[in-house]
C-alpha cells in the first residue's frame, strides 16, 4: 500500500471511530437528558393531579353540604356545572380536565381533546383500587428529537373522586409537556454542535498522532535506503521516551552494529588481500630464485623452500579461518565423546611452545590428574588452541601462559591467562565480533585476522557453554570458558 493510500486509509478510519465514539456519547447523553426532563414532566402532572383532585374533593364536599335548600337542581349536577369554575380559579396551567361518572361516561371536559377513550383501563383501576393511576400515551420516541422535534407523549392521570349523593367517579388529568419538548429542541441544535466540533477536534488529534507515526515509518524506510545505499552515518531521532523512541534508539543500534560490522568486514578485506598479496609476492620471488640458482646451490634451494613453506603455511592458515567461520555459520554438529580435558590442554601448550619457540615463553598447564569431560575433542581443542594461540601471540618474550582446568559441579571451567599487553576496556566488547581487530592487533607483527575469537565464542556456546574476558592493559589477560561436562 502506498503511503498516499495509507493516509487515505487512516484518515477514514478516524472518521468512522469519531463518528461512533461522539456519536455514541452523543445519543447517550440525549437519552439521558430527555429521560431525565420527561421524569420531570411526569412529576409535574402528578402534581397538578393530585392539587385537581383536592380541590374537587373540596367542591363535592362543599355542595354535599351547603347545597341551597330552594335549588332544584340535584348537588351531582350543581358539582359537574361548578367544577370548571372551580379548576380554572384555581389557574391550574399547562392542562387539561375530563370528569367521568362510575359508568366511565364523560360528564364534561375542559377541551374535546382531554376526552381520550384509550385509557379506560387506568380509569377502571382508579375506580376499583380508589387511588390514582397514571396512563402514559407514548410519543415519537426519545431518539425522534434528535432529527425532528420532540414528542414526549401524553401523561393522563386519572384521579377517583366521589359526587356529593356518594357516587363514584373519575377525573382525568391529560398533560401534554409543551414546556419540556421546547427544552429538548432547544438543545438539539447546540448538542449536534458541540458533537461535531468534538468529532473534528477528535479526527484532527488522531491525525496529528498518526502523521507522527507515519514520519517515523518515513525515517524509518530512509534508514532502510541508506543502509541499502551503503550509508551507515545516517541515523533517526529519538524523540521523547516513549515506544517511538525506543523504536528509534533500537534501529540506531542496528545501524550502528551493521556499520562496526561493515568496517570491520572492510578492514578484514584489506588485511586479507595484504595478507594474502604479501606470500604470493613470496612465492613467485622464491620459485623466481629456484628456476634460475636452485638447482645449482643447495643452500638458495633450502632456503627457498623453507620460505616457500612458511609463506603456504600463513595462507592455509587464513584460509582455515574462513573455513572455520562458514562452518560455524552453517551450524555446529556436536559428537559426545568421553576425554580427558588435562591431557588435552597439555598437549594444545606443547604444540604451541613449538610454535613459538622463539619468544621463550613459560608454560604452565594442568597436572597429570584426569579432568574427564563428555563432548567433542575436537571441538573443544580448537578453543584451546584459538586462545593459546592468542595469548603466545601478545605475550612477550620472557613472558608466561598458563592454563588451569576445574570441575564445578557439572561445569567445567577452563581459564587461559597470559601476561602480555592486555586489552583496551574500549576493546573488550568487541572482541568476539567477526574481523574485529584492536589498534594493538593491527600493529603488531603477528597479527591475525579477526575469526579466532568469534569462532572459538561460537563453539562455546553452541555447547551450551559460557565464555568471558578479564584484562588489564599492562598487566595481562585472562579468558574463562565454562563447559557443561555432559553425559553419556
């Protein structure tokens, strides 16, 4: 997906999640302020019912008792002509009035509209149960306010009450809640403001967070194609501590490790071919020397052939080294052999004294005492010999190498120390990298080539072993590799 369609993409998905989260709480908050201002409107008629239904019971009680002796007409139909009169001097607004006899026929009502037969039942239950009963006549519906105006519906309350001679009846109050449906239109419009303000507000923020996100992915395919280019030096911003940073910092250091790894393949490269450059020019000169005095003078034809020798020698061993790193990469196959670890090592110090005979070095090395161990001779041979090599190689004449052997536990410990040069503290993180060779290496006469180390840390912890570097400049080094013993 292109970047171009990824926005695109981002952007409708923060629309979709603004419109469903404000909407929501929008709705939500609309349910709820209308089902709290109909409970008001609820409250409110019950109210006026309850004051209509005092003061009917007053007027009934009036006439029941202070009827005039010289009025012909009966008190039950004085009470129905003076009620109206009676409510409306009492300036009960906001609704209005049905009377009903026991038989639930209207007697009168205030407008033809508060005469409404779809609540015989609640009049039936008031006059059955002689208490008031309340009759909700549903509306549009709570949700219809937000697209058109309200309708909160008809609340009748139906009120018995008792005639002068002692008959039953009904008086119906019919409250339309007028001043609670203005209320609610009246919100709707600042409501469905604020909701959209707040869903812009919203979508602007998450693509303000987003466009940060997709920057870092721009730095991030940058460092991608500088590291393609072979620009190393590039690097991304750590900006603030947070996941992104982090993210940032991380790819940094991969950076930072590809580009140690490149130099360091770099300088492997012109140490090799200089390697290699100065045993070839060694050869030819010396097979050059041989085709024109060798076969006359013994002497030229040893020599030649013992330089010849040495110079084939350094080149196998380079080419060894290499062999050995792609068959570490490759993956290490592991025999499990029982040996006796002691006669191993003081057979790798032998083979190294001769090696170095020339700087007069003391070697010392484990007793006769057998150390036994389950694992590869051969592999664990070359450690020793990569880190004897080592310690002869930056030793001085005079110098001293020792080996010493233990068993803890189920672990073996070997320790190869020397006292040489040492190593830089700047150094010691590195060196167990591939073709990392300090400033001291590269100037000494018997430089390697970087593989040793890495090899040897290879191996070690392909069994399932430890190895660790102690160093002092001046004063010496110290390698300890720890080997589980194994079984058989």
């Amino acid at each position: 997906m292109h970047r171009s369609s990824l926005r695109t993409w981002l952007l409708l998905v923060s629309i979709l999640f603004a419109a469903l989260v404000v909407g929501g709480v929008s709705v939500t908050t609309y349910v709820i302020v209308t089902d709290g201002i109909r409970g008001i409107a609820v409250r409110r008629a019950t109210s006026i019912a309850s004051e209509a239904g005092r003061i009917a019971t007053g007027q009934s009680e009036f006439n029941r008792i202070f009827s005039p002796t010289d009025d012909t007409k009966p008190p039950d139909e004085r009470f129905v002509e003076e009620l109206p009169r009676t409510l409306a001097a009492a300036e009960i607004a906001g609704a209005q009035f049905a009377l009903y006899n026991a038989d639930l026929e209207p007697l009168w009502s205030s407008t033809p509209g508060a005469v409404v037969e779809a609540t015989d039942n609640g009049r039936l239950a008031a006059l059955q149960n002689k208490r008031r009963v309340r009759s909700d006549l549903a509306g549009g519906g709570v949700i219809q306010g937000l697209f058109t105006s309200a309708d909160l519906g008809t609340v009748v309350v139906h009120s018995p009450v008792t005639f002068p001679s002692g008959a039953q009846g009904v008086l119906d109050l019919v409250f339309h809640p007028i001043e609670e449906e203005t209320v609610i239109n009246s919100i709707r419009i600042p409501m469905a403001m604020l909701a959209i303000a707040s869903a812009i507000v919203m979508v602007l923020l998450m693509q303000t967070s987003m466009a940060w996100v997709l920057k870092l992915v721009d730095d991030l395919r940058e460092a991608a194609d500088s590291i393609d280019a072979g620009r190393l030096s590039d690097r991304l911003p750590v900006e603030g501590d947070n996941e992104v940073g982090a993210l940032a910092g991380s790819v940094n250091r991969l950076i930072e490790r590809l580009q140690r790894r490149h130099d360091a393949q770099t300088r492997f490269v012109g140490d090799a071919s200089h390697e290699l450059a100065t045993p070839v020019a060694g050869i030819r000169g010396y097979t050059s020397i041989l085709r024109e005095w060798g076969a006359d003078d013994p002497q030229v034809r040893q020599e030649a052939i013992d330089a010849i020798d040495r110079e084939s020698r350094r080149m196998a061993r380079l080419t060894g080294d290499l062999l050995n790193l792609l068959h570490t990469d490759q993956g290490l196959v592991f025999k499990s052999v029982r040996f006796d670890l002691n006669a191993l090592v003081r057979d790798r110090l032998a083979a190294t004294a001769s090696r170095w005979l020339d700087k007069d070095l003391e070697y010392v090395g484990p007793g006769e005492s057998p150390l036994i161990m389950f694992s590869d001779p051969d592999r664990v041979e070359d450690v020793i010999s990569i880190l004897l090599d080592n310690a002869a190689k930056y030793t001085p004449s005079g110098g001293k190498v020792t080996v010493e052997t233990r068993r803890r536990r189920d672990v073996i410990v070997v320790e190869v120390s020397d006292t040489g040069q040492g190593i830089p503290s700047h150094d010691l993180p590195h060196i167990f990298d591939r073709f990392y060779r300090s400033e001291a290496s590269r100037t000494s006469s018997e430089a390697g080539f970087g593989l040793g180390l890495a090899i040897a840390h290879n191996i070690v912890e392909s069994a399932g072993g430890q190895i660790g570097v102690d160093s002092v400049e001046g004063e010496g080094t110290t390698f300890t590799v720890q080997m589980p013993r194994g079984r058989l």
